[in-house]
C-alpha cells in the first residue's frame, strides 16, 4: 500500500480495495503524490465498440440485430443508459461503429457524443458454421482500437473506460472464455439480455457446437481463437487494452465482454498493468475472465447491462477515493497517535 494512506487519520485499509485501485492508478500514472495524481486521470473518455453478430440467427438473443443499431443512434441522441450515467459523471461518450450491419456513418474522426465510422463489416459470421471474421479482419478491427487510445489521448484523455454494443454478443464472449481457459459452456453460458430457460439451453448447445466446429486450438494463437469466435467489437476492446498498457494510462473493464477482451490482450501481451476491474457482472463469463486476470471488481451489484455502464458506476468511486486521499488530514495534524499496519 502507499506510504501516503497509513499516514491519513483513518483505520488502516479503512476504505479497503478503494485504497488499492488508487494505489494501481498511481503505479500507472507514475506519481503518488495525491494531486497530481487526481490530475492524472481527471479527462476520462468512454469508448462504446459496437458491431454485430452473425450468430444471433440462431436464437440466442431476444431480439433481433436490427437493435444493436437502434441503441447506437440512441447512445448517439444521449438516450442509451451509458451515455446518460457518462454525462453525470462528467465523462466523455465516444461511439465507434466497427462491424453494425448498416450503412456507413459520416463522422470518421473522434468527436464526443457521435457516430464514428471505423467499419469493418458489416457484421461477423456465424460462429456457429463459419469464423466471425479473417484474420486481416482481426487485424483492422485491432488497430481501431489501438487508435482509439493513442488518439484520444492526444486530445489530453488520460483514463479510460471501455463499453460495447451488439445484441448477441455474449455467446462469442462465452465461446471465447470456454476456448482460453477450457470451461464447459454449461459453467459459462448466461442469460444474457434476460433468455428463458429454453433460450438458455438453445444458447448452451449453440456454444457446444461452436465449440465442437473448431475443435481444439492452440492457447497461443489468440489472433486465431478471436478471428473465429469472437466479435469485431471485442478486436477492437483488446486493441484498446493493449494500447493502455503501451501508452500507460488506465482502462477500467466493463462486463462480460470487455473482460473477454482484456483477457485476450494479456494473453496477446503478458501484460495487464493498466487494467482495472469495475464490477462482478451476472455473467459467468466475466467472473471467470477476471478470475483468470486475478482482478477483483468491487461493484457487486448483479449488473448485467453493459455499454460500459459498470465502467461508468466506478468513476465517481474513484473521485471519492482520490478527495480523501488528498484532503483527508494526517494523524500527526490530528494530534492522533498513529494506526501501526500489522
């Protein structure tokens, strides 16, 4: 733990695993000393990949795909959940289509609260009979989100908080996590959006059969595990964890999907300094993503909604954090007699 939290007139560890995710940020932004620090992640940016799905013809959603595009436009007009709670808490939406099958947008550089077209395709493949995309494919959609950091960060964000839209995404999210770590989809599969019991075991067997399609791969070809069974938006969030660790800023994990596409990025990179974990999503998938990047969300909420609203529900945790690290007074000012740590 920093020297700076045992000196504050305060239980030690009083605010728990809050002192630890400031102590992550200070490791990342390379100072301790509290305002600089609170300087250092103070321009925070959410950046909401989204794309389709190909597998979604085979009922494992709810609704059709033709809503992945309805939210985007929504998160577009400040009416989508994640857009809403950003505003509040004072954080920056950025939109980025890479794979929504519909046609192409305008805006193709970074403005805030847009559509930013970074197309790939217009949606993956089938996973159930065909890979979601190439690995050229992979590729592209990689590289957008390398961009999206190293681009942004040139606009003077300096944390970030990652999200994503596509109906139908948790099944390759839930394939993806049972092919890295060699789980049973029965153990992986959830409900997603809110499947019946029917839905849930049509959505169990499609991943078994998506399974049984590519039989078993090589841990060591991550590019190949996500080009046939991921998504273009869950490329594209590895890309952005990848870049966060190179350029060294902080990138707070979502749910399921962006927990699948932190856990793909370490294992691309071996590294996952920049990675914090913000809540334990209802979906199994996500705890056992984390599990595996030993990551601890603290948000215990059963929260299942994603677009980066976990993500979101984090950032004034961590301002409330940060203002007692700063401002919170030391036993000596206090005329206390000091906690010892033990």
């Amino acid at each position: 733990m920093s020297i700076y939290w045992d000196r504050l007139a305060k239980p030690i560890d009083g605010l728990g695993e809050f002192e630890r995710i400031i102590d992550k940020l200070g490791d990342i932004c390379g100072t301790h000393e509290p305002d600089e620090l609170r300087d250092r992640v103070s321009k925070r940016a959410l950046i909401i990949f989204c794309a389709d799905h190909g597998v979604v013809c085979e009922g494992v959603s709810q609704t059709d795909k033709a809503v992945t595009r309805t939210v985007m436009e929504n998160m577009e007009r400040g009416s989508s959940s994640a857009v809403i709670m950003a505003d509040k808490a004072g954080v920056d939406s950025f939109i980025i289509d890479v794979g929504v099958d519909c046609e192409n947008y305008p805006c193709r550089t970074y403005e805030k609260n847009r559509i930013i077209d970074k197309k790939i395709k217009r949606g993956s493949g089938n996973i159930a009979s065909e890979p979601a995309m190439s690995a050229e494919e992979f590729d592209r959609a990689f590289k957008v989100g390398e961009e999206t950091i190293k681009e942004l960060k040139k606009k003077g964000y300096n944390m970030f908080l990652t999200g994503e839209m596509g109906i139908g995404n948790t099944t390759p999210t839930a394939a993806l996590v049972c092919a890295l770590l060699n789980k049973a989809p029965r153990d992986i599969v959830g409900r997603g959006a809110g499947l019946s019991d029917e839905g849930l075991s049509k959505k169990i067997k499609t991943v078994e059969r998506v399974l049984e399609r590519v039989g078993k791969m090589t841990d060591n070809d991550i590019r190949g595990i996500v080009s046939e069974l991921g998504g273009f938006e869950i490329a594209a969030l590895s890309g952005a964890f990848c870049a966060a660790c190179k350029e060294n800023v902080p990138i707070v994990i979502d749910g399921a999907i962006s927990a699948v596409a932190a856990l793909t990025a370490y294992r691309l990179t071996g590294n996952k300094e920049s990675f914090i974990a913000s809540h334990i999503s209802r979906e199994p998938a996500a705890k056992a993503a984390l599990s595996a990047l030993k990551l601890r969300g603290v948000i215990d909420a059963e929260m299942k909604l994603g677009e980066g609203t976990g993500a979101l529900m984090l950032s004034p945790l961590i301002d409330m954090a940060l203002s007692v690290y700063a401002k919170l007074p030391s036993f000596d000012a206090c005329k206390i007699e000091e906690y010892r740590r033990y």
